[in-house]
C-alpha cells in the first residue's frame, strides 16, 4: 500500500488494484517523469502501463508531458511508429495524423523489432481480447514496406492495434489514394485525423 498525506495527522491510503499497471517497475518509471522528467520510458514497452496508471490516477501533467514528447519528429523507422501508435492509444488524433503526414511512406528495416518479443511484453498493458493466432506471431514487418500500409505490418502489432484505429487507418488511406501509384499524405493524415476526431467524442476503447 502507498500513502499520500492529507493532512498533517491523517495519511489516506491509496489501494493498489491492477497488477498489470500498479507495479513497483511502472511506478518506478511514473515518478521519474514527476520528479526528473525522465522521458526515457517513451521508448519501451512499459510507457503503455505507465500511461494506464497516470490515466488511473489522474496525473494528467505526465499524459501532458508523454504528448509533449511524442510530438517531437524523429525519423527512425521504429519511433515513427512507436509515437503513432502512442498518440493513438492516447486519443490525440491531431499528433498521429502528424506521424502520416511526414512519414506515410517511410519503410521498414530489419532492425524495427522482434515481433514475438513486443506482443509478448505489451499484451499485458492491453485490455482482454479475442485469443490470437500464437502460429502466426513470428510473422513480422515487411521489408520495405510502408510502415503505415497496415499490410506490412507485423501480426502482434495488428493485435495489439483498436480495430477503430485501424479502420480509421484504412480508411483514410483509401480516400487519400487519388491514383494508383500516388498516395496524397494530406489528404490521408486529414481523414484518419477526422475519423479519430469522430471516435475520440465517443467510447471507443483504445487500450
């Protein structure tokens, strides 16, 4: 149990409920925002408990801070994607259609990631969900592939997406696709940023 004081002669408990999210490993990282603005966590797997628990606890000068951050453009391959998936697990619509705009056709390398490995750490910070296909989770990134042609895409990733987002995604691909060989990114980052609009008014269940 934490506590929190109240006042200088009551100290009112806070009861730790989730085990995926209220572990000493995600509180560890939360307070280092809170008291280092150690940012570092962007780029691991626990971000997404880290999110969860400020969401939880309404410490919502860390959510501002994680927005902050991955706000800023960096054109490695596994950040872009990274950063997109963030922005959209934490509903900013306007900070992932930003990702589309300038990287909608950056490629994958081999170096983006063990597939197996990222599913296997982030299916705990993920609300319950159909089982998936455990044969198919070796299957990853297509090499030059565009990261945000959901075809390319590795299997866990997929599962581990809102199936809102990656409708919106589709969507707004396909409204952006004036010809066949050429993809406008405006029009795309526009529509999948009103579509997220639309869903983020609403309960969409981002997890």
């Amino acid at each position: 149990m934490l506590s929190l004081p109240n006042s200088a002669a009551q100290r009112d408990p806070i009861f730790l409920t989730d085990g995926k999210i209220e572990t000493s490993s995600v509180l560890k990282r939360l307070l280092n925002i809170v008291y280092k603005m150690d940012m570092s966590v962007i780029e691991y797997i626990r971000v997404y408990g880290v999110i969860g628990l400020a969401e939880k606890w309404d410490f919502e000068h860390v959510l501002e801070l994680i927005r902050r951050e991955i706000s800023i453009f960096d054109r490695q391959t596994g950040k872009c994607f990274n950063h997109f998936q963030l922005s959209s697990r934490l509903q900013e619509p306007r900070i992932a259609a930003s990702w589309l705009k300038r990287y909608l056709c950056t490629v994958w390398n081999h170096e983006d990631g063990s597939p197996r490995e990222d599913f296997q750490s982030r299916i705990k910070y993920r609300d319950p969900f159909d089982e998936p296909a455990t044969g198919l989770l070796d299957e990853g990134t297509v090499k030059g592939g565009r990261c945000f042609d959901v075809g390319t895409w590795a299997y866990g990733s997929v599962i581990l997406t809102s199936p809102t987002v990656l409708w919106a995604l589709l969507r707004a691909v396909h409204v952006g696709t004036t010809t066949p060989a050429a993809i406008d990114s405006e029009k795309v980052a526009e529509e999948f940023e009103r579509l997220l609009t639309l869903a983020c008014k609403s309960s969409w269940g981002l997890a």
